[in-house]
C-alpha cells in the first residue's frame, strides 16, 4: 500500500508531554501555557519534548450547527487556534486529541464519520500531532477506519504525526506502518510498577509485552508503549529511572505525563539526561530487546548506529541484588568495546573486564558501548 501519511514527521521517537496521566479532564489554557513555560524554564523542550498534546476532554459536549468540534470555551476561552499559535510561538509543536468511535473515552464527541471535516479543522488550527483513540468504535474495522482518517490528514493537506492509539487489539504494528507514525501496542499504562487495573496497567507488564515487537519498528514508524509515568505518585525514584531506561531501550516515543511545575530535580534530571535520551533518538532507529532473562534480572540490548550498543541490566527482584555481567556472553558483540555507565556519567573500563555491581530494588545500570579504534 501506498503510504497514506505525511511521511519523514518522525525519523525518531517523538518525544513531548501530554495532559492525560496526571489531570484526565482537569484541563485548560492556563495549565497548558504554564506546563509550556516551565518546559522551556527546565531544559526539557532543549532536550527534546518538542510536543504538548491536549488530550481528552478539551472539547463541548456536542458539535455546532455545522458539525464542527467546538473547544469548551471555559477550559480554552480563547480556542484551539490560539493555543496552537501560542504553543507554535514558544517553539512546540501542537498535539490535539479525538477518536475513532462516535465517541471519545470521556463521552465528547469522536471522529466517526466527520473524518474529513474534523482533519481540515485541525489542519486550520495548526495541529502538528493527532492522537486518535479507539473507544465506542463499534463493529468497525480498526484498519479501515485509521486508514480514513490517514486519508482525511493527507486530503487537508497540512503534515501532521498520526498517532494510533488503538490499545494492540488488531495488531496495529503489522498493518499501520503506511498508515500512522506510531500505533500503542497494549492498554493504558498505570501509575505503578506492576499492578492491574480495570483500564490500566503497570509499566512493568507492558514492558513484557514489547519483546518480540522489534521487528515492526524503524524510522517513521513506532511501537507505542504508551506514555511516561516517570514522576508520578505510586512509582519510587529507582522505578522511575528504569521506566525511563527501559522506554529509550524500546526506542519508545517519550511523551512525558507528570506535573512539571511541581517536581523534584531527581525527576527533571532523569527527563534531561541527555545521554539517555541519545539512546532513545538514535538515528538507526533499532527497537531494543530483552536477551536474557533470569528470575530477578533481566537483560535489554539495543543496536546504535555506528557500531554502538546499549546495554540496559535491570534488577526485577524485589531486593538489592548483585548483579554480574560477563561481555563475553554477547555473541552479536564484534571485537573489543569501551563501557560507559550513562547513569553514574563515568567510564568503566572495556568488555575484556566483566562488570560487577550492585542494583537496587526494580533499578537499573545502563551502559553505552563503543567500539575501541
């Protein structure tokens, strides 16, 4: 199939910061300016959280006379259009939020049908990015129906990120390469390391879920673990760091979700660490995997381009435990490679020394391994 989308929007995982997981429907204007600003303040629109997406909730109840969305003019008095040229202003790109069905999650009124009418409005508002949800879909078929709405993109005439926000129920990675630049491959993620919930679910679990998804992703096109819980109540600062690690491993879009007017520096400064990140934004575009497994202890590897690996040990257990790494074990390993440890920003020495060290409790170390000229 012919490529539907805008393609070249997202040659790496688009990274940004959406209202969603921690103010659901407590949004408006003045929440988006201040998150804006203290993006900038903070170092990570440097950093690359280029886009601030509105999620669910910003709109009225019902459609006007013409049938067009309509911004609640008590959350966004001054509409959809000025949001986007003050966000534009301020050197973001603009991220909106609809769905597939007649409805969205929260009962607003979806896409379904108004495909084309709603992809002019949002090209009008200058939207850069269109996270498209899969509630009250009905019987439709999700293929068909994302591949509508593609085609209204593309008809409107204005590139804007597709992303597919179809929860992984009809296998998205197989089919919506053409189509969207990123698709989620399971349900929402949860403010926790592990739990179920009715909706939702622990960072943990849908980590298990990635491996085997490598191969369906690459520049321009994405598995979506879903967005960053990194920050927020429920998950310790260790969690947090290995979220994170774990999500660049995955060459994830990072689309940060906390209160960053309120949090801590430990917090930022995992957001901003810029040799992480660089794992995530390799221009080679490999998704990593996980290639040992022990109870306790798991193992990610991700290809970098120029000859570089990213190596992610990461301590599942429930107790600090020692943790040893013996380079000889990488059989895909050519030759010898200098280690650096990203987090403890320190050289350790090459692969020709096994690594010995302690890990915290559903902590990691992740290194950065380069080729020795």
């Amino acid at each position: 199939m012919a490529a539907l989308k805008f393609e070249g929007l997202a040659m790496t995982p688009p990274m940004g910061w959406n209202t969603w997981n921690t103010f659901a429907s407590n949004i408006n204007e003045k929440l988006v300016k201040e998150t804006a600003e203290v993006l900038i303040a903070n170092g990570m629109q440097k950093a690359g959280y280029k886009y601030i997406v509105i999620d669910d909730c910003w709109e009225t109840m019902e459609r006007d006379k013409n049938g067009n969305l309509v911004a609640d003019p008590k959350k966004f008095p001054s509409g959809m259009k000025a949001m986007g040229d003050y966000l534009h202003k301020k050197g973001f790109k603009f991220g909106i939020h609809n769905c597939a069905g007649t409805k969205t999650c929260a009962s607003y009124p979806g896409g379904r049908g108004h495909e084309f009418q709603d992809a002019r409005l949002y090209a009008s508002w200058g939207v850069d990015y269109l996270k498209y949800d899969w509630c009250f879909h009905g019987t439709a078929n999700a293929q068909e129906t994302y591949k509508t709405m593609s085609d209204a993109i593309r008809t409107a005439g204005r590139p804007i990120v597709f992303s597919l926000c179809e929860w992984g129920e009809s296998k998205p990675w197989e089919w919506a390469k053409d189509i969207g630049h990123l698709w989620r491959t399971t349900g929402d993620i949860a403010n926790c390391y592990a739990c179920r919930r009715p909706w939702s679910m622990g960072w943990k679990i849908i980590l298990d879920m990635q491996n085997g998804l490598e191969k369906y992703a690459g520049p321009d096109y994405w598995n979506d673990p879903d967005m960053l819980e990194v920050g927020n109540t429920g998950i310790t600062l260790e969690e947090s760091r290995a979220h994170f690690s774990l999500w660049c491993i995955l060459a994830a879009p990072l689309m940060a979700g906390n209160d960053v007017r309120s949090m801590s520096n430990d917090i930022r400064d995992i957001l901003t660490d810029k040799e992480v990140i660089a794992v995530d934004q390799d221009p080679l575009g490999k998704q990593g995997y996980r290639y040992y497994t022990d109870p306790g202890k798991e193992i990610w590897v991700k290809e970098l381009s120029k000859n570089e690996w990213a190596v992610c040990v990461f301590n599942s257990s429930d107790k600090t435990s020692e943790v040893k790494v013996n380079w000889k074990d990488f059989y895909f390993f050519k030759g010898t490679y200098k280690v650096r440890d990203l987090w403890q920003k320190k050289n350790i020495g090459t692969t020709e020394k096994d690594f010995t060290g302690k890990v915290a409790s559903h902590d990691v170390v992740l290194f950065r391994l380069s080729p020795v000229k």
